[in-house]
C-alpha cells in the first residue's frame, strides 16, 4: 500500500505552470491572454458601465461600494492598488473591474489569465 501511495504521489507532482501548459495545450480551457497584474499608487475608478454592470448583479450598493463575496475588505483594498493592460478594451483598468469581467479566468502568480472575447 505504501508502494502504490509513493508512486502515486510522484506521479501527480507537477508544477502548477506545467498544469497550465497542459490544460492550454488540450484546449480545455479558451484562455488567449497571459497578462501581468502591476501595483499603481492611485486607484483606478472602474467605467460607468463596469459599475452598472456591478449594481445590477448585487456586487456594488447604490453609494458605489463594492461588496465582493469571499474576498476581505483588506484583500479588496490591495485589489484596488493594482491594475492591468487590458487586451479586449486596449487601456489600462483597475483589477477589480478586471476581476469581475467576463473574460477573467484566473489569477496565479501576478499573472491574469483572460479569455479575450469582445465586450
């Protein structure tokens, strides 16, 4: 039993870029865009149209503040620090509006994984 467990667990030991590459490479998963998340000193205000689209799903109140699930008001206030080159819109967004998108995938390692379909 402990033979199988060892051999098992050699196996499934793979980096997490490897996992990346492989589901990339199968075409399970769309992803177009590898984009790199950088620190800003001001926060970028998401468009008008980005916060309607946040009231309307219940992410945003009437005042403007934002309401995450599972993400800590500490963790939402990094998240607002940081922004990215968006390759759909061509400009440079604020990662909460990255991160509510539709065509946010994943975030690992500094790195967003986008979609890339049109607006």
């Amino acid at each position: 039993m402990n033979y199988v467990d060892r051999t098992l667990c050699t196996t499934i030991h793979i980096s997490v870029t490897q996992l990346i590459a492989l589901i990339m490479s199968d075409g399970i998963s769309a992803v177009k865009y590898q984009v790199t998340v950088k620190q800003v000193d001001k926060y970028i205000k998401p468009t008008e149209q980005a916060k309607a689209d946040l009231q309307s799903i219940g992410m945003m109140d009437e005042k403007g503040k934002l309401k995450l699930k599972g993400v800590s008001p500490k963790m939402l206030k990094r998240m607002k620090l940081e922004a990215v080159d968006c390759p759909v819109l061509q400009k440079e967004i604020g990662f909460v509006q990255c991160y509510v998108c539709k065509n946010f995938q994943s975030r690992i390692s500094g790195q967003v994984y986008c979609i890339g379909n049109p607006l």
